[in-house]
C-alpha cells in the first residue's frame, strides 16, 4: 500500500513549507551541569540536545513573519494570491488583537484576506491547518491560496521539570488544492477531546504549569483513541506507513507513542521488525528539528514535516500518519501522501540556514534573555535595535500600552514601524 497510495476525493494540504529558527540556542548538558544533574537525564531520558532561545528582540510574531516571509519568497506566490491568513499559537502576545493582523500588515497583503487566530494549546496549529484546508477547497476561496502560520515560546520555570524541554520556533505553510509537498485526507476524521487539567498557563504567567506524568498518560491516551478510529474508518496499519510523525514536547515522547501502537499493531509477530528497527526507520528521521530547537508546541508537528522534507530522500506517493495533540485535551490522528514537489524542497524549508547560523550562548546570557522576555510583555519595555538582511522584522517594545514592531516594507528599502496611529484608507 505504502508508495502508491492516494485519496480518491477532493486534494487540499501543503504546497509549500518553511520554518524559522531564532538567532540563539543553549546546550542541554550545559543546563545539566549548572543544574547539578546528570546530563543523560536531559539528553537521553528526554532526547534534548538543544533549546532555542529568543532574543530581547524577537517575539512570537517576528519569528512568524520572518517565516512567512521566507514562503512568499521560495513559493514564488505574490501576495494578491493570499486569500486567508491563519496563525495557531499559544504565545499570544496581546489577550484580543491576533497575531495574524501584525503579519497582514508586515506582509504587505491585500485588505481582502481573512485572517484570524486560533488557540487550542499545541493542536491550534493543526486546527489552523484543517480551517485553511476547509477554506481552500470551497468556492470562496476563488483559487487563493491560505497560509497557516504556527509559532510558539516554550517556557517555564528555572529549575523546574519542564526547563530541559524548552524551545521556540515558527513556520509557514501554503495551503490548497494542488498540495506539492503532502496532500491530506479530507474525509475521515479522527478526533479526540476531554476536559483535563494536565497542562496549562493562567493569563497572569509567562511559564507554564504540568501535571508531568498525568500529561503523558493524556497524551497517549488521545493517541491510542485516535489512532484505533483512523484504523477503523481507513484500514491502514503500522506497517502500511513510511513515517510516522508524533507531536512531540520532548524527543523521547516520541519513543513512547511509537512504543503503544507497536504493541497494539501485535508487535515484531506482525511487523516482522523489533520495536527499535521500526522506530529507527519510522519515527526518528522526523526528530531532527526536535532535538534541535527543544519543544516548539503548535509548531512541533510541522517541524517534524520540515525536517524529513530537509534531510531525507522523500518521494512522492509516501504514506505519512500524523498525530497532533493539545493539552487541555483535543488530538487527532490524519493520514497524508507526499507529493510531487516534495524533493524540490530539499534544502529549503530553511531548517539547516537556521540551525547552521544561530550562535550558542553562555547561561548568564540564557539568564539575561529570559528576564527579557519576562519584562517584554509590560508597558515601558524597549530595545533599540534595527531591523537587518538577517533579522527583517524587530520587536520593540511596548509605549502607552502599544506594541511596537520595526521592519523593512516588502516592496522598498523603507524602514516601518507598527504600532503608530495611521490614517484611514479612504
């Protein structure tokens, strides 16, 4: 079944994809070592290698525009071409205003373009992505295309469970009906919801509150019930699937989901391969961005899209199954075929540009940037830095309770700031 499966009805998913990394990271084992742990707790217990750390000037919407940015360019799309706008996140940087508007305008798209935010914990981005596959596939899309924007911060306290794991990232999706890089199922449905309390952050916090164990038993729980509805309404199996991509907080929860549909595929009798022969070829080519960058929340599952795309031999015709789960709880389980301009984009989702560039820092700097982006979010802050080639889109600060945003105009050399008062289009 794997190499020639197709759907038979409508096409609607990715047609192209790019991500972002910020300009620095800082070592897991250097965390370990400050922290007074062993560093194999963090580094195989949690598979962590690095965790990317913003800038005082990057936020949650720079690093959204910086990738969308980079999609307009290698898609070749012009912007009149943009219909819809949708950012999944649960780094909101404002409790009303969506980050999509801030992108609407850095972009330089028409004023005819829906755009909107959704918050689902880590499954807004693929309630992002399923909202723009809808629009895209009806009449009112009038050939448009959308885009879906996921980015998030990953961010607790110092010392605490979840510290190891931390990370942040974006990317940028085309979505429509000619899906090049992963075609999606539109037809069945696989979906799980239960109201939990394993994983949350109150409006008065920057970090995040777990319920750690509980979390993951949420977790697989979702998996499990998605995973036996998809088989049911599809007939696939393990063993029909070229990789399968989890949603992944750390890199060894990605050992743990394999690990429950191993067994509940019936194992090696079934699969004629040991649990870590079919981790190693299934799961662990899509883990690279993962280790990498640390959790990156909505974006996690589009990340492990970008890094099979960027590193290995994909064809068209792969069969893909994907798991997308947000605490609180919802998940989903959905089945895509690579298509036929996934090897074009080899070497340019921008996931080895960022890795290949960003710069390590001490842990007084990692200190020093988390206190930032503790104040980043009060009246008063500010930095003043100027947008660059290499960061296009600069986050200010915020004066009498106005986000202040500075970047180079898409279609001059002039250098705008949002966040002014401006006047009405007549």
């Amino acid at each position: 079944m794997s190499g020639n499966t197709y759907f038979n009805h409508a096409y609607a998913g990715i047609e192209a994809i790019s991500i972002f990394v910020p300009n620095h990271y800082f070592p897991i084992e250097d965390l370990a070592r400050v922290r007074g742990v062993d560093e194999e707790k963090f580094t195989i217990g949690l598979g962590c290698k690095k965790m990317s750390v913003l800038s005082p000037f990057e936020d949650p919407v720079t690093m959204a525009a910086t990738a969308m940015k980079d999609l307009i360019r290698k898609s070749g799309i012009s912007k009149d071409q943009i219909g819809c706008l949708v950012v999944g996140s649960e780094s909101g940087v404002d409790e009303s205003k969506p980050i999509a508007v801030y992108l609407h305008e850095m972009l330089g798209l028409e004023d005819n373009c829906r755009c909107f935010d959704i918050k689902n914990a880590c499954y807004a981005g693929t309630a992002a992505l399923r909202s723009a596959m809808s629009w895209a596939m009806t009449p009112a899309s009038k050939g448009r295309k959308a885009v879906v924007i996921t980015t998030d911060v990953a961010y607790y306290d110092l010392g605490s469970p979840g510290e190891p794991t931390q990370g942040a990232g974006a990317c940028a999706m085309l979505i429509g009906t000619d899906p090049g890089v992963l075609s999606l199922d539109t037809a069945n449905e696989a979906v799980h919801t239960n109201e939990v309390m394993d994983f949350w952050r109150p409006a008065y916090r920057n970090s995040a509150i777990v319920n750690g164990h509980y979390s993951l038993e949420c977790y697989l729980e979702g998996l499990r019930k998605t995973w036996s509805l998809y088989r049911d309404m599809t007939s696939y199996r393990m063993k029909d699937y070229d990789y399968l991509l989890f949603h992944t907080p750390f890199p060894k929860m990605a050992w743990k989901a394999h690990n429950l549909i191993y067994k509940l595929e019936g194992g090696f009798k079934a699969l004629g391969m040991t649990e870590e022969e079919s981790f190693n070829t299934k799961v662990l080519p899509t883990l690279k961005a993962a280790q990498e960058m640390g959790n990156i929340y909505t974006s996690s599952i589009f990340a492990a899209i970008t890094s099979l795309v960027e590193f290995h031999d994909m064809k068209p015709g792969m069969l893909l199954g994907v798991f997308s789960y947000g605490s609180g709880s919802s998940s989903e389980f959905i089945s895509g075929t690579t298509g036929k301009a996934v090897k074009s984009w080899a070497n340019r989702t921008g996931l080895s540009h960022y890795l290949s560039r960003r710069r390590k820092i001490s842990y007084d700097d990692y200190v020093l940037y988390r206190a930032a982006y503790e104040q980043r979010m009060k009246d008063g802050y500010f930095v003043n830095h100027e947008p660059s080639d290499e960061n296009p889109f600069v986050y200010l600060g915020i004066k009498n309770h106005k986000r202040l945003y500075s970047y180079t105009a898409q279609d001059s050399e002039d250098v705008k700031t949002i966040g002014l008062t401006k006047p009405l289009q007549g």
